[in-house]
C-alpha cells in the first residue's frame, strides 16, 4: 500500500521528536481508551519513516511498545494533571 502525500504529511514537519503520554497505553486491565491508546502508539513504533518516540508511562513499559528509536521515560507521581 502506497501513502499518499497527504497521508504522510506529518512527515514533513520539522519534528525531531514526538513525546506521548503512554499512561493509558501501560493499563493492566484495557478498556476502549487504553486499547486506543496501546493500538496507536504500537502502529506509530512500527512505521519505518518516523522520528524517534518517547513515551511516557505510570508503570513499567509494556514490552510491545518497544522497538528502535522507542525512548521510555517513567514518571512515579500520582497524578501530574486531571
């Protein structure tokens, strides 16, 4: 499958680095928010074009969401925002 130009416009923008908040992602037990969260940030690790991630998570990183130019960042506080 080819992308389009348009499909891979946030290529061209001048990021160096893309920073997610993976709390969700890291959940043990998943509802629709975490799975959405765990499925997005797995399809981003998996493209080859990309710049590098780092996640930021509550817990330990779920092996899954491992990959090259994948940083991880644990964060311990209770709660930083909400």
């Amino acid at each position: 499958m080819s992308l389009t130009p348009r499909d891979r416009c946030w290529l061209t923008m001048p990021a160096d680095w893309i920073a997610i908040d993976a709390s969700r992602a890291g959940a043990t037990a998943r509802t629709g928010t975490e799975w959405y969260s765990f499925e997005l940030i797995r399809a981003l690790i998996g493209l080859d074009d990309r710049p590098p991630l780092t996640l930021y998570h509550r817990l330990t990183p779920d092996a899954a969401l491992d990959g090259s130019h994948v940083h991880h960042r644990l964060i311990r506080q209770r709660r930083l925002w909400t």
